[in-house]
C-alpha cells in the first residue's frame, strides 16, 4: 500500500506541471471524439455485421484502413506475412505511442440485438468479445491524437497498430517476431468487459498444441481385430487430461476441442486430432504442466497402439501491468466519471440477466477505484501480454456489457453491437486519447513508466512460443 501512495503522489506531481494547457487539449479532444461518435457507432457496427474470424478479417480490415486513410495517416499492409495485419501512422520522431486494435470475432456466435439468444446467420460467427469495439475505440483515438499532432498541439508519432487473429491464433506474436513494435516507445491498449477500471492486472501464459494420432482403420463389426484405433487414444487422452487435473496448482487451465474423431460409426477411425490449451500464472508455470500433458499422449498412443503426432500452434506470456500508466488512466476515467444510462438501456440488461439466469444487477457503468496488483489473476489470456515484454503497456477495461453476464457468448455478441457497448466504446476512445496526452506532454512520466517496465522485466529474455514459419493463414476449420 505504501508503494502504491507512493507511485500516485508521484504521478500527481507529474500531473501538475502544464496541467492548463493539457487540461485545454483534453477539451479539444472530447470534442473531437463527439463530432466522431455517429461515425465511429457505424465503423463498429458494420465490423460487428462482418462478424470475421482469425485471418479472415478482410472486410473488417477495409472498414478500419479506409477510416484511417480518410483521417490523413499512412498505412502499411499485410505485416509479418498476414494480410490483415496493418498499421496506421502519423506524425515523426519521438516519441512514439502505439495503440492496439483488435476485430476478430468469434465462429459459432451469430446473435441479434436482442436480450435473449437468437441467432442472426445460422453457423455464423460473432463478436463474443467485442473486438468491433475493441479496434474502433483505439482508431477513434488514435486518429484525435493525429488532430493534435498536425495541429502542432502534441510533437512525436502516433501508430495505430491493427492485429488480427487474437482470439485463436495469436497474431502479435509474429508482428513482434519481424520487429513491427520496435520502434514503439509505448503501447496503449483495452479491452470491452463489464467493469470499467485502469488495468493493472496480469492476465494468464497460455500455450496451444495439436495432437494427432493415427492408426489402421477397419470394419467395426466384421473384423475390429485388424483395427488400431486412433480413437481409443483420444479417449485415453482425455482420460488422462482430466485425471491430471486434481494434480495441478489451482491455477493451471487444461481445455481441449476434439476437432476429429472420425466420420462413421461402423469404420474404426485411423485418425484423430484434439486441440489442447494449457493456462497459468506465467510461462515458466505452465512449462511443466505442457510438458506432462504433451507425454501423456505418447502414453495413450502406445496404450492404443497407434503412432501420434504433438505440433506446438502457438502460446502467450501473461501481461506485465504497468502501474505508473494506470495511475495516469485513473486518473482521466475519474475526470470523465460515470458512464449513464438509460432506462430502456437498463430493462435490456435485466432481460438479458435474467434469460441468462443472473441476477439482475444492471450495468456497472461506475469507475472503480485502482486496485493492488494481483499474484494470482483469474479470467483469460490475450496476446497482448507478449506486447507488454517488449514494450511497457498501458491498459484499460471499459463496461460494454450487462453485469455478469457470460463472455464468449451471444449476450456480448447482442450488447457489443447496441448502445451498451456504443457507450463504453466511446468512454474507452476517450480514456485512451485523454492519457495519450498525458504521455506525450510530459518526459518525465515516460521515463517512469519506462523505468517500471525496466523493473518488471528485470533480467527476462523475451522467448516465444512460436516455432519457424509463416502464421497459418490457410488453416481448415
């Protein structure tokens, strides 16, 4: 606790210094993110109507760059071998501030805007966490800083960094392995949620393999005998996994999505393929746990008498939080206060909670007080922590869904493409924009969260899971 009042007296006094002047130019720039709303509301909804998955974001893409290109910042297409992974540019020398945008969407979420399950294209993906919010609120803001720059309010460079493919393959990790943040003296992100805070949390490590076994097929009934079947090695796989759980720290994630078990009931399948996740705290946690599992299928290949294959995907570090940047965006949430809503906004949240079977609680519009830093986070994984060990990061979660409803689901595919989310998309452009200003007027609180940066990593070399090649843009479903 001392550490933390500590950090904030710190970054208060920093604060005060040209507080007039960077008051004024926040003022411009919530005007400018106003004049913008009814434009970047559409951009989100035609991402959020796009609805495309890893690699596949074409469209999505094109909304964003046009966007961009219609706001005066160069583009750079088709990054570290993935077509839509971009970026958008303006201004020159130091420093440089990133900012991360995401828009992938999720298969299998298609869903009106409605509070209750409908689906809206039948097998048809959605936007289960809302990433058409996600990369329209970090353009929106991207491009005001742009304004300041060209106006010769704010010096240096701002880059829009657009990211494909987060929620299954994980496409920074090849942007940063060719180099596309090196040049980035700090990087600002967020993330839709139902709570709106300054993010100092860590998120969790996670890697992702393929195992594939493969065996001799034959006829199920007139002679399973000359069979060796690569199913019976599946299912001793999963066996196992689930017989490890009771084995493992509380932290330690295990998921898999069998994506082939074979095709008929009467041929015994000579192949099969699971695709395996493991989760924990930090990578050096979760390398044990990976190692046992990936020797756990040699075991039940040799159980079934098959031969099996483990391929490595991909995998992400946790993300480093950065305190000294979520004291400044503490502070600019506070300034801008409470998100409001209406009540009609209000009877859709409480329909939705209760189709959900939650309790109705409404929407959390309030700005939470900055919390400690947790050891031991819960909640999910983003590729942005793989960002944050190679450049500080500044992050933000802002409310764009009914309290406690499920992630990943319809409900955030229905919220993120209404007001609900409209709100918190802006709330967050502004947030953003607002602690951009912060950074780029002032030396000093870049060097302090560059320092702090500096601490965490400590002696860490940055070491990836991702083995040679291109990213796997051409994967079957």
């Amino acid at each position: 606790m001392k550490k933390l009042l500590t950090a904030v007296l710190t970054i208060v006094a920093i604060l005060s210094a040209n507080s007039q002047s960077v008051n004024k130019l926040k003022k411009e720039l919530l005007n400018s993110l106003e004049q913008k709303s009814t434009e970047l509301t559409n951009l989100s909804d035609n991402i959020w109507e796009a609805a495309e998955v890893a690699f596949r974001e074409e469209k999505s893409v094109e909304y964003l760059i046009n966007y961009a290109k219609d706001n005066g910042m160069k583009i750079e297409k088709g990054l570290a071998g993935m077509p839509t992974a971009f970026t958008a540019t303006y201004g020159e020398g130091k420093p440089v501030i990133g900012i991360i945008g995401e828009f992938d969407a999720l298969p299998g979420l298609s869903q009106a805007t409605v509070p209750y399950n409908s689906v809206l294209v039948e097998g048809g993906a959605g936007h289960g966490c809302g990433h058409n919010l996600f990369g329209t609120a970090s353009l929106g803001a991207a491009v005001v800083i742009k304004e300041l720059i060209e106006k010769g309010d704010l010096n240096g460079t701002i880059k829009f960094f657009g990211t494909p493919a987060e929620e299954k393959f994980f496409g920074k990790l090849w942007m940063i392995r060719e180099g596309v943040f090196d040049d980035v003296d700090i990087v600002m992100d967020w993330h839709p949620a139902d709570k709106t805070e300054a993010n100092v949390q860590p998120s969790l490590a996670l890697v992702d393999f393929m195992v594939e076994f493969t065996g001799q097929s034959a006829h199920a009934s007139a002679d399973p005998w000359n069979a060796r079947s690569a199913n019976d090695a599946l299912e001793l796989y999963t066996s196992g996994i689930n017989a490890y759980r009771e084995h493992v720290k509380p932290s330690v994630r295990m998921h898999y999505h069998i994506q082939d078990a074979g095709k008929v009931v009467n041929v015994v399948p000579d192949y099969s393929r699971i695709w395996v996740r493991v989760r924990d705290i930090t990578k050096e946690g979760l390398q044990p746990v990976y190692d046992q599992v990936r020797k756990m299928a040699g075991g039940a290949a040799i159980m079934a008498n098959v031969d099996h294959k483990v391929s490595l995907i991909s995998g992400i570090h946790d993300l480093l939080p950065n305190r000294t940047g979520g004291v400044i965006m503490q502070n600019n949430l506070e300034i801008l206060g409470d998100i409001q809503y209406t009540k009609e906004e209000i009877d859709f949240a409480h329909e939705m909670q209760k189709n959900n079977g939650k309790p109705l609680l409404g929407i959390d519009g309030k700005i939470r007080p900055l919390r400690e830093t947790l050891e031991s986070p819960g909640g999910g994984s983003t590729d942005v922590g793989d960002v944050s060990y190679n450049v500080p990061v500044v992050s933000l979660a802002a409310t764009t869904a009914p309290k406690g409803v499920p992630w990943h689901s319809w409900s955030v595919v229905a919220s993120s493409g209404m007001s609900i989310g409209h709100k918190g998309m802006l709330h967050a452009a502004k947030a953003l924009g607002m602690s951009m200003i912060d950074i780029y007027k002032d030396k000093k609180l870049r060097e302090e969260i560059k320092k702090e940066f500096d601490e965490r990593i400590g002696d860490y070399e940055y070491d990836p899971y991702l083995d040679p090649g291109p990213p796997p843009i051409d994967y079957v479903d």
